[in-house]
C-alpha cells in the first residue's frame, strides 16, 4: 500500500525545501534515476532521513548499508549479475528467510524468484539505490578476490562489544509507526484454537477411497490435466486421491499418507514448491516421492532448484509424456523406500508435553517438545501456533512470526494468530504487512473484538 511520494513526505517533513525538490525533479527528468539517490548525491538531504522517508512511503523497513556489517557469505545467495539488474543485495539469512536489500521493495517477481532459488521466504527491507549499487560492486569483489575474509564493514559500521555474530550487524531505520495499544493474547490463549481437521473430513476423505493398489495423490488446479493424469494412472492400477488447491492437498497427504505426489507448482492457498518442502522436511512423510510438474517454471535450472532447495525427487514440464512420467512413477513407487510413518498419537503427545511445560514456564523444553510435534506433524495449526507462543514468550520475535505465518498458512481465517502477527509487524515497522494482517483479523474477529480491530487499522491508514 503506497502512500504519497517520497518528495511530499520529505516536504512534509520539512527535511527538503521546494527549491531542493524541484532541482532533484529537474535532474531526474533529464538523467533519469531514482528521486533518493538523486537527493542524496546533490547533499538535500541526510542518508537516514532518506531511508525513513522510504520506509515510509513503501511500507517497509529500510536498511543503512552504511552502518551495517555484512556476512560476506550472502552473496553466494544470489549471483552478483542477478543481484546488480534486479538491484537487490542479500544481507544474510534468519531462521528461514533470506533478508534482501531492494532498490523497490514492490517487485513481486524478483521477490518470487529468489524465493525460489534460494528455497526460503524472503524478508524485503528498502535502500537508497545508489547506495545498494556501491555496496554490491564492493560485497562481491571481495568475496571472489578473498574467499575466506569473513565480513563487509560499512563505513559507519560500530563493532559489537562482544563477539560479532556470523549474521553481522543490520541498522534497520523503521517507519515511525504508531505504537499498537492492544496487548498480545494471553497465555492461556494457547489452547483455545481448535484447527485440526475435523475427524468427520478425514473419515469422509477415508470412505471415498477407491479400492486397488498403491495411492498416487494427484495436485493439479486445471481441471483437463487431473482427468488425464486420473485415467492414467488408474489404468495401471493405482488407487489416484485428487486434490485442486493447497490446503486440500495437505489434507490430502494427511490423512491418506500416498506412496506417491504428483505435484503441481502453481496452486491457489499454497504455492506448490512450499507444499513440496513441507513434505520432504517432515519426519512423518518426508519419505513419500513427489514429482513436480509446472508448464511456468521452465529448464533445467528451475529442475535442479526444484530438487536441490524444495527436495522434489523429480520435474516435469508441461507438456509432458504420459508415457514417461507412468514410467517415473512405476520407478519412485517400486523403489522399495519404507514409509516411516509416526503415529498421530506420538505428535499429539509432543504437542501436549510442549504445551504442559509450556504452562509451567519450562520454556526451552517447552520449544524442543514442540519442535518434535512439529517435525511429526507439520499440518497442525495447532502445533504451529503453540511453538509460536513458545518462542514469543522467549522473545524469539521473528521465529514466532515464523510460526504464526506457518499457522494462518494452513487455516488462514483464525483471528488469535492474525491479530498477533498484525501486533509484531507493527512494532517492527513493517507498515504494509500490519496493515494486511489487521484487515484479515477484522474478516474473522469475534463480535467483542471488532472495534478494537478496527481502531488499530485506523490508526496506520
């Protein structure tokens, strides 16, 4: 959600005067550019100035690149020629995200694209372009003249006290947001969402199991494509289980625990490349073969990314060879892999072990026990959600957004994780992300919780 130019809000502020700007107008018209770097080269304006006025107008946090101290090993992320057209610059890795430097934080594609490469979620923050240009021309340098030098060093960059940690140091210039007045749930809160699929769904999904030989789970939203694949592999004497979105999919891998995935990585909910790294990462399915097919992602590079960072065991391109891809799956189901399968009840049991701990304060072990349910049962919004609180109580803030997204991922429409993910990118300055989540919270808040909703959304827009 944009907000007005950054000229204004620089005006507004009264960091630039109307000659300033229209000077920097001029020059942009007749070298082109961007409006920042341009200011900031002529000297109209401070370099933090600049980035909080970005932040602002974008929505963002923005990153002083002077004053940071970077992993060089960032930049093995994304090749130097990708970082300098898209003019992006990786900053190092959290959890599992990767945190990028954008010139405009907007770009959707170059976002999706290194989400892809990289097989992580992407954290966007904002910079001066001319700045960012800089910054890569000297981060990849070093790194391909000096392999083993550790860290780049802005030149306002303060060490730490103590030792540097392997991520470095990030001077993050936030928007001035209005602080939320509303609190994060209560503890007892951790119990009282109910998410699990319902046993009725499941048994009903159980009885509309054809009869035969091994299950192939086919995920595809073009209808044409999943009767094809349907007759196909019914005709060789598979059991086919047939799912049209994400979520459904998930359900699908479940409750029927398939000796096969064909997956299909455009689907509405859940991307499918996520679905797949779910799977593959799980103790409890991490075994079951999945095929990938996409007629977006193309070449061998998206096949080799595909299998390398989300774990696929093959990739088709549509259109493909029925005869072919029969040919794959016959290998992948006859493979012999054993299908180690946990019980429900030893992830159930995690899950309340980490819960109980969680009740009696015993916060690490609380995390390690939900870790496991985790790990055994990675489609419980449950579980997601209980860790989330886990390591919210830890003040592990963006491990808990972590998990808070992992919930709304698989039931999106839950108020309790919406409203506390509306609550920490708020105070982290992420204006645009608060600003969608508080509107998703207000679809599904409860009747006494609505104007409360209401009147944090108002107070960012």
């Amino acid at each position: 959600m944009q907000k007005a130019p950054i000229g204004k809000i620089l005006l507004e502020k009264k960091k630039i005067d109307q000659a300033q700007l229209g000077a920097a107008l001029e020059r942009q018209r007749q070298q082109g550019g961007r409006l920042a770097s341009i200011l900031l080269e002529m000297g109209a304006a401070g370099e933090e100035d600049l980035l909080r006025a970005l932040s602002e107008q974008l929505g963002v946090p923005a990153v002083d690149l002077a004053g940071c101290i970077l992993p060089l090993s960032a930049a093995d992320l994304v090749p130097a020629q990708v970082a300098s057209q898209a003019s992006i610059l990786p900053l190092g890795m959290r959890e599992d995200r990767v945190m990028l430097a954008m010139a405009n934080p907007q770009d959707q594609q170059t976002i999706d694209e290194v989400k892809f490469v990289t097989g992580k979620k992407i954290e966007p923050y904002v910079v001066i372009d001319v700045r960012l240009r800089q910054v890569q021309r000297e981060l990849y340098a070093i790194r391909q003249r000096d392999p083993k030098q550790e860290f780049w060093r802005g030149m306002r960059a303060h060490e730490p006290a103590g030792k540097l940690p392997p991520q470095g140091v990030l001077t993050i210039v936030a928007p001035e947001l209005p602080e939320p007045d509303v609190s994060l749930a209560p503890d007892e809160e951790i119990l009282t969402i109910e998410v699990s699929t319902s046993q009725d769904v499941l048994q009903e999904m159980a009885a509309a199991e054809p009869a035969g030989g091994k299950k192939v789970l086919v995920v595809d939203d073009e209808p044409d494509i999943l009767r094809m694949l349907e007759k196909a592999l019914t005709s060789e004497g598979y059991q086919v289980i047939t799912a049209t979105r994400g979520l459904e999919a998930l359900q699908a891998v479940k409750s029927h625990s398939p000796a096969l995935i064909l997956l299909d990585a455009m689907l509405p909910e859940i991307h499918g490349f996520e679905i797949c790294k779910k799977i593959k990462t799980s103790k409890r399915f991490g075994t079951i073969p999945v095929i990938m097919i996409s007629a977006v992602y193309r070449g061998w590079r998206y096949a080799l990314d595909a299998k390398e960072a989300y774990g696929a065991d093959d990739f088709f391109e549509k259109p493909f060879r029925i005869a072919q891809l029969l040919k794959r799956v016959r290998e992948l189901t006859d493979s012999g892999v054993a299908q180690a399968e946990a019980e429900p009840e030893v992830a159930n049991a995690a899950y309340q072990r980490g819960v109980a701990l969680y009740r009696d304060k015993k916060l690490t072990e609380a995390e390690a026990a939900l870790r496991e349910a985790a790990q055994l049962d990675p489609f419980s919004p449950n579980v997601h959600y209980a860790l989330a609180n886990v390591l919210l109580a830890r003040n592990l803030i963006y491990e808990a957004i972590q998990e808070f997204e992992a919930t709304i991922e698989l039931k999106p429409d839950l108020f309790a994780p919406l409203r506390s993910l509306a609550i920490l990118y708020q105070k982290k300055g992420f204006r645009n992300k608060a600003i969608e989540l508080w509107e998703r919270a207000l679809r599904c808040s409860p009747e006494g919780e609505r104007d409360e909703v209401k009147a944090q959304l108002l107070k960012l827009l």
